[in-house]
C-alpha cells in the first residue's frame, strides 16, 4: 500500500473505511441489548491499513464467546463474516489498480 501513489491510498483507504462502518453498523444491530452500554462501545478504526472492529465493554468478550455460564450471543464475527466478500473485492480491486499503474 505504501508504493501506491497517494490518490490510490486515499481511494483504497475510503472503501476499507467504508467497509469498517458497514461492518459496525452490523454489530450494532446484531449485538444483544439489555442496556444498551455494550452496543455504544462498538467501535471500528483503520490504522496503517488495519481495520480494527470491536468493542470496550470489559464483558464484551464474554457476550461475543460466551462462558460456562452463558451461551455465546455472537455479533462482531457474524457481521465480519457477512461483509468479508466485499473486503476481498476491495483488496482484489487495488490489485488490479497497482498492476495497471505498473504497466502490468
């Protein structure tokens, strides 16, 4: 990603935003609510071309997962799953973009 030129960084950096956002707002509407904390603490960032989804609630891990006293009620893995495709897609498309930029 470093050796693309800075309009195909930018392109590249908004649709894996994009991607991060859809991916949230899936969580969010997948995530049991009692409270309605946990839900507020879904977050999702891009850092040097690393999306990371989760969320801050210190009990978050054991909704996600579950424990031996509660079954697991996944939602950041569903909601990643359902939109993975559209991450390949991404990836793929600057692929393509960089071989052509190359002269590929």
């Amino acid at each position: 990603m470093q050796s693309f030129d800075s309009a195909m960084q930018r392109e590249v950096y908004r649709y894996l935003h994009s991607w991060a956002s859809d991916v949230k707002a899936l969580a969010k509407q997948l995530v049991p609510v009692r409270t309605g904390y946990l839900r507020s603490t879904i977050y999702a960032k891009i850092q040097e071309w690393v999306a990371e989804i989760g969320a801050e609630a210190a009990y978050a891990l054991f909704v996600e997962l579950g424990t031996r006293h509660m079954r697991a009620q996944p939602y950041l893995y569903p909601a990643i799953q359902e939109y993975l495709p559209q991450l390949e897609d991404i990836i793929c498309a600057a692929i393509d973009a960089a071989k052509t930029e190359a002269g590929l």
